[in-house]
C-alpha cells in the first residue's frame, strides 16, 4: 500500500462520507487519459456504499477542482490535467520544453503605437516615446493556452519584429541579437473573464476564468526592458511558486503614499464637490463666463456628486493625499452615444495640490480600467480652450474627433476627443 492510500484508509473512519469517495475517485482517475468516461452515479453507489446525494457531493467537488467536467446527457469524463508552471524568469518556449510540452506561437499582431503613460512608466519612457505592440497567441502542444501582449522599447529594439517568427524564443533574441541579458521581473497575478474576442482565440466559453500576469523585466543593468500582459485559460494553468517566512520578521509599519487612489465612498460628496469648486474657480476663470462659476453652490453639488457616486452606471475614483484628504476625483463608464466605448465624465485635481501628477495619475488609472487590452476606444468631452487639460489628454493619445457643442449650464464651446486603438500593421 502507499503511503497516499494508506492516507486514504486512515481518513475514512473519521472523514466526511463524500471526502472519502472523492479521495477514492482522485486516486482511480489518475493516469487516465482525458475524456475517459466515469461511472454512472447508480455505479458509484454500489461501488462505495454511499447514497446518491454522496456521490453528487464527491463529484460536485472534483469538478470544482477541474479534474472532471460534465456534458449533458452524456455522462461525465476525466478532464485534461492543468499545465504547471513554477514563477520564474523564463520565457514560455523554455517553461513548456522543460515540461516536455511542445511549445509554439502565433503572431496575430505587431505596431507601433505611443508608449502612454502605463507602458511609459513601466519602461522608463515618456508617453509619446513609441513602443513595439507585439500580440502572440501561445500553445502548448498545439492547443491555445494564452494570449500575450508584449510592449518594447521601439528604438531600441528597432528591427526586432523581423526575427520575431511564430516560434521564436523573444528571450533567446534579446540576448543572441542585442545582447541583453534579463536579470529580474516584477510579475502580479489577477482574476478575469473571457470576453469575445478573447474566448474565440483561446478556444473557451466566454465568460470562463482567466489568469492574468503582468510582468516588468529588468536586464542586468536594472534597466526595464520588456513589460508583458498573458491571459492565462484558468481550466488548464496554474502556477506555482515557494514561499519562505523573512529572518527575524517583524510586523511591518504601513507608511501611506503621499498620493493615494480609491473607489468613492457614500458620504465623499462634501470632499468631492469642494475639490470640484476649487478647480473651477482657480483653473477655469477666462474659459467659462465668470457668472457661470460663480453660481456654484457647495450644498447643491455635494448632493449631485454624492448621487454620482451611488449611480451603478458610474464608476468615481478619489486620490487622496498623506492624511486622507481629498484632492481629486475622476468618473468615468461606458460611452452613451457609443456603447462599445469607455468615456471619462470628469477629473478634477484641486488647485491647492497641481503640480504633483494627480491629474496624470487618475488618468492613468481610468485608462487602464477602461482599456486593460489596448483594444477599446475612450472618449471625453473637454473645453476647447481649456490648453492645460487638452495637452493632457493629448499626452496620452486622445485627438479631437471633430464633435462640438456648448451646454447651455456653461455656455462655452467643448470638443469632444478619443483615444483610438492603433490600427494593426502588417506582421513583419
């Protein structure tokens, strides 16, 4: 007997009668090939001893688990077992032949686009530095397992796209070709779904599980060079890595960022329409009539801005700074007039706190909410002579779109302006 079945045999005395089959069951499906057929419920019954409920039970947590999936009125089967990955620095050519899994690529898209401020930040570049957008679907024996979005320095990597054939090692290039040697990443790991065009080139269900990774790596000489987002299929990835308790470990002091951003709260109103007030009358005299910012009532537009940050439509977000007060607000959703569109409502920085990058700050988190892919167009209404906010909104890709109008509550010519995918190019 081993020692697992020996496991097995102890639990049973004092485990949950559905713990006990699912044991059993995880030990009889080992090794099988997927879609290996599984008794009926009826068999299971007589095989264990157990009610049918039980055998719901077992199974109903096997399937939880992924290691078996169900079809309608044919029964169920042995799902395909997940592929594992240790988080380290490798490339996913390297990972999947040190699993022997044979691994390839496809090349769906590669084009030159403005860095942004995400990407920028990420690569140590200005927003209008250009970066190479390199789009590959990942495979693992031929099935679809990921979708990678790769940005790199365009200057410095110029030419890289040439080599970059379906299945080429990016990694093995960068040291072969440029003579870059990659030393350490910063990788984070979140939840998501499967929207269409994701679920189509990873062959799910729309709607399914994804994992996905953002990584920053740095080469050895600590500069940043590549910064990467994969989706993951959740059904058959998982990663793993080690964990070691710090020597002499002590609670460590939270220190708050001097600039901090979170979800509007109901009650942040008051906060919200302070802020909202002063950047009207410190940066908006000479834009819109004075009468017009003057008639701001405080009362008035705490309760609008606080009905703002009930409405389910609309999602507000407030920086605040090191002692928790309030300097900015940005409200952003979908576009009414253009559904497949994200648009920004409003962002207000207060005039006491210019200066220090909040506006770019919640910009940068508004976009990233309403664009993690780089594949959503955003739209915003702004005032045509308000140049500070325009060079803003410019800085990070928006244009005007050639739409105009003048609302009658400020009676001042606004230009409406979106931030465009780039458009594909041609693989080289």
């Amino acid at each position: 007997m081993t020692e697992r079945q020996t496991l097995l045999a102890d639990s049973a005395a004092s485990g949950p009668k559905y713990q006990n089959v699912h044991d059993a069951l995880v030990l009889s499906i080992e090794g099988l090939p997927a879609g290996t057929a599984m008794p009926t419920e009826r068999e299971l019954c007589q095989t264990y001893a157990v009610s049918r409920a039980t055998v719901r039970q077992a199974l109903g947590q096997l399937e939880i688990e992924q290691r078996i999936f169900r079809r309608q009125g044919k029964g169920t089967f042995v799902a395909r077992p997940k592929i594992e990955q240790r988080l380290e620095l490798m490339s996913h050519t390297e990972g999947m032949r040190e699993r022997g899994i044979l691994p390839s690529s496809k090349l769906i898209d590669v084009r030159r686009i403005p860095a942004g401020l995400d990407v920028g930040h990420q690569l140590g570049l200005p927003p209008k530095a250009e970066v190479l957008r390199i789009e590959r679907l990942r495979l693992a024996d031929g099935e679809p397992i990921a979708i990678e979005v790769l940005f790199l320095n365009a200057d410095r990597f110029d030419g890289i796209t040439a080599a970059l054939s379906d299945n080429a090692s990016l990694y093995q290039l960068l040291s072969s070709t440029y003579g870059v040697e990659l030393a350490s990443a910063e990788e984070t790991i979140e939840a998501v779904i499967a929207e269409g065009r994701e679920a189509g080139l990873l062959k799910c269900a729309p709607g399914m599980p994804l994992l996905m990774l953002s990584r920053r790596t740095l080469d050895t000489t600590g500069q940043p060079t590549e910064f990467v987002r994969s989706l993951y299929r959740g059904d058959r990835y998982r990663f793993q890595t080690g964990l070691q308790r710090p020597r002499q470990w002590t609670p460590p002091t939270p220190e708050k960022p001097a600039i901090s951003v979170r979800e509007a709260r109901p009650g942040d109103g008051e906060s919200l329409a302070t802020v909202f007030i002063d950047a009207w009358e410190g940066g908006y005299r000479g834009i819109v009539d004075d009468d017009v910012i003057d008639a701001w009532v405080h009362d008035d537009v705490a309760i609008w801005l606080e009905e703002l940050v009930l409405n389910p439509e609309i999602r507000t977000i407030v920086a605040e700074g090191s002692s928790g007060e309030v300097v900015g607000f940005a409200a952003y959703g979908n576009d009414m007039d253009e559904l497949a569109s994200g648009h920004l409502y409003s962002l207000y920085v207060s005039t006491t706190a210019s200066g220090q990058g909040i506006g770019r700050l919640l910009l940068a988190r508004v976009i990233e909410e309403l664009d993690p892919q780089f594949s959503r167009a955003i739209t915003l209404w702004v005032f045509e002579d308000n140049e500070r906010a325009r060079r803003l909104y410019e800085s990070v890709g928006f244009v005007p779109e050639g739409s105009r109008r003048v609302e009658e509550l400020f009676r001042a010519q606004e230009i409406k302006m979106k931030r465009l995918p780039s458009p594909p190019t041609a693989a080289q």
